[in-house]
C-alpha cells in the first residue's frame, strides 16, 4: 500500500502534547499509559486522562499535508483530504475503548507485553464519517473479502523485516457497519496527536487495537490479511492449543470497583460502592456485588443509562459491619447472558481478561 504523508516519528510524546501528571505511565517510549480509576468520575473520560496505547513513536502530521488513500479492489481509488473528509455527512457516537492486555498485570505467570493494571479503557464521544460511506463512493468490487486500515506510525518487530505499518484488517459486514467510524474529533474537539490526530478509526464494541490511529491508507482486500498485528499479535494463544487464526475482536463483558479504593480504611456503617460495567457483544443488563468472598451477590442499581457502545456507571449500598479484612467484587452480565469468570483465563499475550477484580479493603472501628 501506498501513503501520501511523510512521516518524522517522534522519540516518545509528540512535542506538541504536554501529559496529564495523573495518568499512569506504563512505557516511556513508545508512550503508554493508564488512566488511574479514582479519575473515572463521569460517564465521559477527559480527553488528557484517556488512556493512551501505543505500538510505535506517535507521527508528526499535520491536517493540510494529510490524506487519505482510498485503494485496492475498488473501481475509484482516490484521495481525499482532511477537508474533504469532513465535508461528508458525520456522526457522533459514545463509546468505550478497552485496550486487549487491560489487566494483564494480574495474569499468573506473567506474559509478554506492557503491564497494565485495571486503567487501559475510556469513554468518549467520537464524531466522524462513516467508514462505509467513503469505501461505497470508491465501489467496493465484488471479491473483496477484508477492508484493510493501515496507520501512519512505523516501527520494526523481531519477526518481520524493514520497517512495518501498524495496520489491521475488519471483515466486510463489521467495516461497512454505519457505526463504524474515520473520527477526527474526540469529546467535541479535534483528534490530540496521542489520540490518532488527524483520523483515527472507530470500531464500536472490538477492542482498542481494531480502532487505528493516524489512518492513512484504507484498502479493499480480496485474501486474509496476514499482517504482523493481525496473526503475531492480538490473538488467544493458550498452553496446547494451536494459536487461534481468527484475531481478538469483540470486547467481553466487564465491570470495575472504582471506589472504595483497593487498601482503603473504611469505618464501620453504610458505604457507596461505585462502579462501571461494559460489553462489546451487548447491552449489559445487570451488575452484582459480593461483600463476602462471593458466596453471596447482590443486585447493584444503575446510576446512568444504556447506551449501545458504552459503559454504564453503577452504585451499590454496602452495609460494612464486620471489623477487618474484606474483599469486595462486582460482575455485570450482559444481553447476551455472558458474565465474568472467577480467575484469569490465561494466554501466552495476556488478552482478554475479564476476570472479576477483587477490592480488598479494611473496616475499622
């Protein structure tokens, strides 16, 4: 594939970007890091506390130089610019981003990659073109089997020689899905360079990694895209089975304890716990709470509503009576009866996890 941007990677965090001193940074170079829990007040993550994953140095762009190579097996490859791009018909859509290896530090033994704790998944509204309209103006021809995104960062990998593109691929049916967004604005401002300014991709309900930064090549493919992203990484592989040829796609369901803190000192009486659920397969329909090494769960209420790609907040009134040790969890279930295992489903990567978090905290007089 070919791009139309000249690309000066940048050694760690684009210059032109200061970072958030509350994030938790997991790499330096490429930049990577966490969103601590305790910052995740609203339905909305702030735009300098969103999580930032990276698998190369972030590219200098600039919107009046960039394009947007449409290609492949279509009967109109074209460009088109930044200006062009937003002159088409956009949409706005609210939706959680989970990075795969969020809580991958918890994983026993440990695994390849970066260590992240509970804090690599955000909210925000993303506003932008659908990927369908600009692939149906380019006529989509009809052998094409995958549409193929391929960002403007560049790095190189042990296995794969020169310099490689992060790029991955979607199935027909989930890149022409209307949902599925070119979004250049995040929270109702334009992309921030750490966020995949000028366009980035939108993949609603899949995990971070389907969702492309600094997208500058879309191309309709006809064969299975073997790229590195797509068949070396991003994919289950467990202890005596094959590695999976099909790629990690759609978000499983989740929740997480966002207060009280893990090693907080509560006085005996009556506590809010609060929390976030999700699932990328469907509407999550109810959340539990266990006070008692799960062997009871009680039923947490919503504290904001349903919304098809993202989280939801809940609250659960919590009587602390028992001086001492105690583990709370939380479980959210979701429309299509999926819920969260007790332990870790381990993987050679580390993807996935979306075991129940356990809270241990202390009650006191």
């Amino acid at each position: 594939m070919t791009t139309a941007t000249t690309i000066t990677p940048l050694p760690g965090v684009a210059a032109t970007e200061a970072v958030d001193p509350r994030l938790v940074v997991v790499k330096r170079v490429p930049f990577n890091a966490e969103t601590p829990l305790a910052q995740q007040t609203g339905l909305i993550t702030p735009i300098p506390l969103f999580y930032v994953r990276s698998n190369f140095a972030v590219p200098r762009l600039d919107a009046a130089h960039w394009r947007l190579s449409v290609e492949g097996e279509v009967a109109r490859p074209h460009h088109l610019s930044f200006a062009e791009l937003r002159a088409l018909p956009t949409r706005s859509l609210l939706v959680t981003l989970e990075c795969a290896g969020n809580d991958r530090s918890t994983l026993s033994p440990p695994t390849e990659g970066e260590p992240w704790q509970y804090g690599a998944v955000g909210t925000a509204e993303w506003t932008g073109v659908p990927l369908a309209a600009v692939l149906e103006a380019a006529g989509l021809a009809d052998r094409t089997r995958e549409i193929l995104v391929e960002g403007a960062d560049r790095g190189t990998v042990a296995t794969r020689p020169g310099t490689i593109p992060f790029a991955r691929s979607l199935p027909l049916d989930k890149a022409l899905h209307p949902d599925t967004l070119l979004a250049y604005a995040m929270n109702g401002e334009l992309l921030t360079a750490q966020h995949g300014f000028p366009v980035r991709l939108i993949v609603p309900g899949w995990y971070g990694m389907a969702s492309v930064k600094w997208v500058t090549c879309v191309a309709a493919v006809a064969e299975r895209f073997d790229g590195f992203f797509q068949t070396e990484r991003y994919i289950l592989s467990r202890p005596g089975q094959e590695e999976a040829s099909t790629p990690v796609s759609v978000m499983r369901v989740r929740s997480l304890i966002l207060s009280p803190l893990a090693d907080a000192a509560l006085p005996v009486g009556r506590h809010r716990v609060r929390g976030l659920a999700w699932s990328g397969a469907a509407l999550v329909q109810r959340v539990e709470i266990s006070a008692d090494d799960g062997a009871s769960w009680e039923p947490a209420e919503f504290a904001s509503r349903a919304e098809r790609y993202a989280w939801r907040r809940w609250e659960y009134t919590w009587e602390a009576m028992t001086l001492g040790l105690i583990t709370l969890r939380s479980r959210a279930f979701d429309g299509r009866g999926h819920t969260q295992p007790s332990e870790p489903e381990w993987n050679r990567l580390g993807y996935t996890n979306n075991a129940i978090q356990v809270v241990a905290v202390q009650v006191i007089e």
